[in-house]
C-alpha cells in the first residue's frame, strides 16, 4: 500500500480533517509532521462533531497508530485534554496506539505569552496569529534553545534548560513586552506533572515508522494549515513558521522522500484565509458574505471569522508545483450551490500587465487585482449527489476547468461535511 501525503494547498482550513478521515481507513499510520495546536480538524462522524487540533484524526478509527512526528511543537495541557475529552467518548482505548516522538519541541508557556504580546505590539502589522505560541516555540527550535519532549522527561535537564530558558524570556517579556515574567517553580511543577503523563506515549516514532514501511505497513501523512501558509514558500511573513509543504512530511518525521508515493492536496471549491495578508480573491462584498454563512467559515481553534473569496486558479497551479501534487480534492463545492454565477480566477492584473505566477514581494501581491473567467452555477442542492456523472452539468462543468486549470487530476469532490458526502474519483491509495 503506497504511503500518501495530504496537505493544504491554499491557506489552510481546506478540509483536510475530513479527507484524513476517509483516507485512514486505507492507513495503517497516520502521523502529524508539523504545526501544532494552530490547527483545528472538524470532523463529522454519523452525528457527532469533533474538533481535534492536535491527535491525528486517525484516532477516531480503531485499529490504527496516530504519531505526532518531530516536526511538529506539542502544548502538552491541549494534548492531554483532547486525550481525556476523547477517552470521555469512548475512543483510545488502548494508549499504545498514540505515539510521541521524542524530538518534538514543547510549547511553554512563555511562548503563549510572547506571541500574545508581540501581536499586540505590533498593531497593524500584526500577523494575526492563533496566539497559541507557535511561531515562538519554532524560533527556539531554530535558535537552538528549544526544550524537546526527551528534555522535558529527565528532570534535571530540564530544570537546566528551563532557567536558561527563563533568564532570556523575562527579559524580553519585561523589558520588551511590557508582560509578566514567569517563576521557575510555576513552570517547573506543571510541566513534570505533563511530562508524568506523556511518558508513555514517547517513542523513537522515525525508527518505528521505518519498521513499519519494512514491514510493508503503510503512512498516511496529515499535514496542518496550507501550502500559501509555509514559512518558505507561503506569503511571508504571513504565514506560520513551519514548512506546510510536502516537503515537511519528510523532515518532520524523519521519513525519507524516497518513500512517498502520493501527494493529494485539498483546495476548497473557494478560497478562505483567516489572519492578516494579501489574498487577491477576497471578496468584502455581499457575496463573500454569503460564502461564509453558507459554508459557516469561522475558524475552528479561533472562531474567528474567515475572509472568504473566489477559486484562484493561479494559488493552486502554484500548489501543485511546489508540492509536486499527484491529485486534488476539491472540497465544499455545495457551498457554492446558490450562486447563480461562479468566478475563477485565472491570472493577475497588476500595473496594466497580466502576471499567471505568485509575485515574490508581498507589496506587489497586495497590488495584484483578480483576472476572472465566470462561469453560470448550478443553483441546486448537490449534497446528496453520489456520482460525478449525477452533478449538475454546470457543477461538472466547473470542476472540470478547474482541473484543467490546475494542471492536475481531481481526485475526490466533497459535496457536504459528512463522511457519505463524497464522490470519490481516483483512490491514492489503490493507484
Ligand atoms: P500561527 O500559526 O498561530 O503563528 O499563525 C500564523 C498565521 O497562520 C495566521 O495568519 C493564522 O491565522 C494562520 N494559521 C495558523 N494555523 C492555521 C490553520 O489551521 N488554518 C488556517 N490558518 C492558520
């Protein structure tokens, strides 16, 4: 069974949770290689809802092994509350199925407070993060001064680096920040108490994943946020600070590219971002209200509400390139069921030329005006729709130019939020 990388392809909260789900059942791993609680998967499974920022979806199929990988930065108080919330449900019933590697950084709470405090600093530059530490806790990371969870487990290192750790953040909360600075106990106490409960979910998870490819086991690799939001390749600097490409699947599991077989990116049949930055589509008009109420786009670790825009084709192009995409799922395409027309864009406009690939500077981004082809809608409910070949003529219509304009295979069209609302083109996993 071939290993498969899912991942955002526009500004994350693409609906990845849902296509995990579908695709774990074909999984014998799934694994979380980057981001951390920044993320938010809403999944629908019969009836219930459940929202899960950290523990791969996987988790909600029993059977399979959830591995949060080195690359990712863990707040173990979030981890262990989705433990218990989901131990409350029924689920996890067996701890060996959920596995730590020891590599991963640990969130602080130092980190809260300086991403909380930065951001209110830095008044309209500010990113609008999720204020969950992330981007300070990868700066430790690349600064060298991180604590990794097998630091977290020995006492005394940990006792070490935390005073290190303390006399550089109290300075710049202090002095800086104009925050509260934090005593060694507080922290000290609360997260031996954190490191006494994820002691048995920590394992060497890149040998255990080699094994489990030697074993002829496969990997689902479930990526967080979206390509346009990767620290090297997104629109910097708003983006967050971990590689969200596919490239990250590797580096934050310590799995080698060679072994990757299938890259599926997700893009809604839309386009949403939440935070602050250039998103060309945006539409601040009527109709991007009607996209969001329709689709309910507020965020699902935030709740904030998500700016909402037409399809730009020119994002996604960009997507299957840096990623190497071998399919697309194309998600919430009933949201788009009242419009009497739909818009894609396919080019940029900017000083009287038009322009077909992301400009580099965020300046001339920001200047970008859409390009659009309109197309007539569907104006029908196609959520109970089980086939391509029953859609709408429009909806094929639709999809299809996406595709073309994409320049890669469309894969699965979700037409609704639960799991039988979905039409299934190409299985990765069966190629
Ligand atoms: P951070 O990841 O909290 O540092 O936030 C940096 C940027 O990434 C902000 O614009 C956030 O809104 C955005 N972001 C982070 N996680 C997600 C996500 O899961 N979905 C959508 N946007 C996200």
């Amino acid at each position: 069974m071939p290993n498969v990388v899912v991942i955002g392809a526009q500004w994350g909260d693409e609906g990845k949770g849902k296509v995990v789900d579908i695709y774990t059942e074909h999984a014998d791993n799934v694994v979380r290689y980057q981001g951390g609680n920044n993320a938010g998967h809403t999944l629908v499974v019969g009836d219930e809802k459940v929202v899960l920022h950290l523990i791969p979806s996987g988790i909600l199929h029993e059977g399979k092994r959830c591995i949060i990988g080195n690359g990712v930065v863990l707040d173990p108080e979030v981890f262990i509350r989705e433990i218990t919330n989901l131990k409350a449900k029924g689920r996890i019933k067996d701890d060996s199925v959920l596995c730590l590697s020891e590599g991963l950084h640990i969130i602080m709470p130092y980190h809260k407070r300086i991403d909380i405090a930065r951001e209110a600093k830095s008044g309209d530059k500010k990113i609008g993060t999720t204020g969950r530490g992330i981007g300070p806790a990868y700066e430790d990371k690349i600064g060298r001064r991180g604590i990794r969870l097998c630091d977290l487990l020995d006492r005394d290192i940990f006792a070490r680096k935390l005073t290190e750790a303390l006399e550089e953040k109290n300075f710049l909360l202090e002095k800086f920040l104009n925050d509260k600075p934090f005593t060694f106990e507080e922290i000290f106490n609360e997260y031996n108490g954190y490191a006494a409960t994820l002691r048995k979910y920590v394992a060497d998870t890149s040998l255990m994943l080699h094994q489990e490819v030697k074993a002829g086991r496969n990997i689902l690799f479930e990526g967080a946020q979206g390509t346009l939001l990767d620290v090297d390749h997104g629109t910097y600097p708003f983006v967050t600070s971990s590689s969200t490409c596919a490239g990250g699947a590797c580096t934050g599991t310590g799995v080698s590219p060679r072994e990757i077989n299938e890259i599926i990116g997700i893009s809604k049949a839309y386009v949403t971002r939440v935070g602050s930055g250039p998103f060309p589509t945006e539409l601040l008009d009527e109709t991007g209200e009607n996209m969001r109420q329709a689709g309910n786009e507020f965020g699902s670790t935030t709740g904030r509400p998500r700016r909402c825009g037409w399809f730009d084709a020119v994002v996604l192009r960009y997507a299957v390139r840096v990623n190497g995409l071998t399919g697309v799922a194309i998600t919430k395409l009933d949201v788009l069921d009242g419009f009497d027309t739909v818009k894609i864009c396919t080019g940029y406009r900017y000083k009287g030329k038009v322009i077909t690939e992301i400009p580099a500077t965020l300046e001339v981004f920001a200047d970008c005006e859409p390009v659009y082809e309109e197309m007539p809608g569907w104006n029908c409910a196609i959520s109970n729709v089980k086939s391509f070949a029953a859609l709408p003529e429009n909806a094929q219509k639709y999809v299809k130019r996406l595709e073309q304009l994409m320049g890669c295979e469309i894969v699965m069209v979700s037409v609704g939020p639960r799991r039988d609302e979905t039409i299934s083109l190409r299985n990765p996993f069966f190629a």
